[in-house]
C-alpha cells in the first residue's frame, strides 16, 4: 500500500507541478497580449539573459562542430566521400545540436540566474511587498524575462550554427585537407533553409520552457537561503530534461515526411 500511496503522491506532484507552470505561463501570456510590458526591463534582461550567455554559448558550438567535422571527416576521408563532411556538420547543427545545445548552456547559466534572483526576491519578502503595492509578480518579472529570452534564444542558435559550421570547416581543412569551397558546396546541398528555420521554432518553444520553469521555480522557494540553491537546482535539472523531451517531440513533429 504505501508504494501506491507514493506513487499517488507523486502523480498528483507532477500534475500540480504542470498546472502551475501552465498558471504561470497563461498569466505571463496575458500581460503580454494586453501590452503590460516592461520595456526597459526586458531590454537589460536581454543583455543579461543573451548578450552575457554568448560567449560561453559561441565556445561551445565552436568545439561541438570541431568534433563532428573530425569524426566525419575521418571516416569519410576513408571511405573516399570527403565532399559530405560539411553535410554532416551543417544537416546536425541546423535540426539538433545548435537549438538543443544552446538551451541547454542558457538553461544552465540563465536558468540558473533567474532562479536564484526570484528565489532571493521570495527569501527577502520583496515579493510580498509587489503584491501589497498592488502589482503583478508575473508582469514584474516573468514577463521582460520571457520576452527578453523569446528574442535573444533563436539569435544564439543562428550564431551557434555559424560557428558550428566555420569550426567544422577549419577542421576539415586542417585535418583532412578538404578545401573550404567543397565544405561550403556540401553544406548548401544537405542543409535546407527550412532546417534552420525549423531549428528556430525549437529554439523560441526551448526559450519559454527555460522562463516558466526557471521563474515558476524562483517563486516557489521556501526555507530561506538552503531553499534557493535547491530551486535553482531544480530550476537547471528540470529544464534540461524537458529540453531533451520537448526536442524529440518537436523533432518528430518538425521533421515527419
């Protein structure tokens, strides 16, 4: 009985956990369709949340289209098909790893931030003291946080596939000695348009997954400062895995013939 009693209780976890994040994202929706937004807010949160969350995004996908171009040059080189090593590295990029990968750094720096803010904001009362003058905690600070991530997400992902992409090509080259004109002319060939696009729709779903969880997280500390490092734990782990859930789900939906 009581492994039912743990699993009941845990179900009914996941269910309230899922409505509240839903609460919060109409909510946020809300202020967002009646034009209740912080303008200069979202602003600073897109320097914050974007402009500060490149370079470590830039330096990953720079390592991450290294490593694809090195093992697909390797065993194309052997194979004698050289020509398809920008393919590779493009055709990954654009549909999986720039979108995911670069959610998941923001998730991990962003995220993280935004939990610990809120979280801190909750510690301190400054919460209760937005909505004793009479103002929205969501419209305060969800909203610039989630208009601001909607922005600069799909533009990391471009930047991320670019330097994908160059990596790729300055490997080849240095490793299998594949002129830079046919790493471009393989690229053109596998990589559609539509696959980048499609990776942008992945990116902006990714950027209000990492909002709504980060923030929903944030408000629900309790326990003073041990309860903002769990939030923003909680904050970084959940994000991640809905990331990686919402990634295989979108790419049976973006890319089902």
């Amino acid at each position: 009985m009581k492994v039912l009693e743990d699993v009941g209780r845990g179900t009914l976890g996941l269910f309230d956990y899922a409505g509240g994040i839903a609460e919060l994202g109409a909510d946020a929706g809300a202020s967002v369709a009646t034009l209740r937004v912080r303008f200069g807010e979202t602003v600073a949160q897109a320097y914050i949340l974007g402009v500060q969350s490149a370079p470590i995004v830039l330096l990953t996908s720079l390592f991450i289209g290294m490593v694809i171009s090195f093992e697909s040059a390797q065993n194309a080189v052997s194979y004698g098909v050289s020509s398809l090593v920008g393919g590779a590295v493009a055709y990954t990029t654009a549909r999986e790893l720039g979108p995911m990968l670069t959610a998941v750094v923001v998730a991990g720096r962003a995220g993280a931030a935004m939990a610990a803010e809120i979280g801190s904001m909750v510690v301190t009362e400054q919460i209760e003291a937005l909505k004793a003058l009479g103002l929205s905690p969501t419209r305060m600070l969800v909203v610039p946080r989630l208009l601001a991530l909607l922005f600069m997400l799909p533009i990391l992902t471009i930047l991320s596939d670019i330097i994908a992409i160059t990596g790729g090509g300055l490997l080849a080259k240095a490793q299998a000695h594949i002129p830079y004109d046919v790493f471009l002319q393989s690229v053109r060939e596998f990589a559609t348009f539509e696959d980048f696009m499609k990776g942008l729709v992945k990116a902006l779903v990714f950027a209000v997954t990492i909002v709504l969880i980060s923030c929903y997280q944030g408000l629900g500390t309790r326990g003073g400062a041990a309860g903002v490092g769990k939030a923003t734990t909680g904050a970084v782990v959940n994000s991640i895995i809905l990331i990686f859930a919402f990634n295989f789900i979108l790419s049976i939906v973006l890319y089902i013939k």
